[in-house]
C-alpha cells in the first residue's frame, strides 16, 4: 500500500530500534481518509471469505476495524482490557503482554458477540511480537468460530509475530512490512 509507506516515511517517527510512532495519522490523531481506505484494503483482500465479524482489541485497533468492518458490512467487536465491572454473564479471555507498554493486560469478550457461526477477521493496527493477535486468536478459540485471517496495518518483519503466526497456519495480511527501523532509519520489505 504506497499511500501508507509514504506516510510513514513523512511522519513516521521511531522511538527506539525497534519501535515506530505513528500518532499523527494512525495511533492518535486519525487521518479519516487514510483510515477508511485501510479499511477499503483490507475487505478487498478478504473478500470472498464470507466474513462474519471484526475483531480487533482497544484502543488502537478500532478504527481501522471500524472502517474494514463498514467496506464488509458486517459488526466490529473490540475486545476490553482490564474486564470493565459492564461487561457481565459469560465472557472469552486471554492474557495479552504488550512489549511496547511492558504490561501484562487480560483482554475479554462477551460471549454473546461471538458463536460459533462466526467467520472472523481480526485487525489491528501493529503485528510486532504477536501477542495481541494471538491473545484474540484464543478468544476465537474459546467461541468456536473459524479464524478467517489477521489483516494488521504495519507488520514489524524483524520481529517474531508474524513468522510464528505462519508458522501455525494462520493468514496474516499486512499492509506493509518494515525490515528494520535501525540506525534511525524506516527499511521496508
Ligand atoms: P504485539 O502484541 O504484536 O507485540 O504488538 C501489537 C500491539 O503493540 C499493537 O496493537 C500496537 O498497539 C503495539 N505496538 C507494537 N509495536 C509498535 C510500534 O512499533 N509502534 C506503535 N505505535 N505501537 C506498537
């Protein structure tokens, strides 16, 4: 996608080797055009895969799933972090460590979002060491639905996420994948 590596180019800023602010257009100011053609991209590629539901994980992710799940027309779920005292009666969880914030979060689901029928599409904004994607791939698991596939906005190559992800069978679609972010440069694949 051209319109993102030229983004990322012009207002990527890397905060360390191995991490990339991207807060003017993706993580915290939201560029709307930008946004909805992520969306636009990712039902292009899983189109065809009768898609049920978009799942994603707050906060970041909700956008770009928002957007995915209004070009597929199907609902958006976003799994809670910390298990809010609303979210009541059965609900799916796993374990999530984000590397970038050093904190170990449980993230949930009420049942009642996802069943079994269900053809999901997880989306999120980074793939780096695939915690976030496996810990909602789990959640599918715990529902019995059928992981359709993670679509993620930038893939972090030279992390291991994305390598293992494969490895077990899983359809990772990225928008663009950085081979490096070393020696304060933004190297794609
Ligand atoms: P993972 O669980 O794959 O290690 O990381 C995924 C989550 O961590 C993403 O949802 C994103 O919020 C955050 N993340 C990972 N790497 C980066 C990065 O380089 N920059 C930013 N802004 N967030 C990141």
């Amino acid at each position: 996608m051209e319109i993102l590596k030229e983004k990322i180019r012009e207002y990527g800023v890397l905060v360390s080797d191995n991490v990339l602010k991207v807060d003017s257009f993706l993580n915290h100011q939201l560029d709307p055009e930008f946004i909805v053609a992520v969306g636009h991209e990712f039902a292009t590629r899983f189109a065809g895969d009768e898609v049920t539901k978009i799942l994603t994980v707050e906060a970041s992710g909700i956008a770009v799933a928002l957007t995915t799940a209004m070009e597929m027309k199907v609902p958006c779920v976003f799994a809670k972090k910390n298990k809010p005292s609303t979210l009541q009666g059965e609900v799916y969880s796993s374990i999530v460590h984000s590397f970038t914030k050093n904190e170990t979060v449980t993230i949930s689901v009420a049942a009642s979002y996802i069943d079994s029928n269900d053809r999901i599409l997880i989306i999120d904004d980074f793939l780096a060491m695939g915690a976030a994607s496996k810990g909602l791939i789990e959640i599918v698991g715990q529902s019995g639905a059928h992981l359709v596939g993670v679509g993620v906005v930038i893939e972090k190559g030279f992390q291991k996420g994305g390598r293992e992800l494969r490895k077990s069978g899983v359809r990772v679609e990225p928008l663009v994948v950085i081979k490096s972010l070393a020696a304060g440069k933004v190297e794609f694949e």
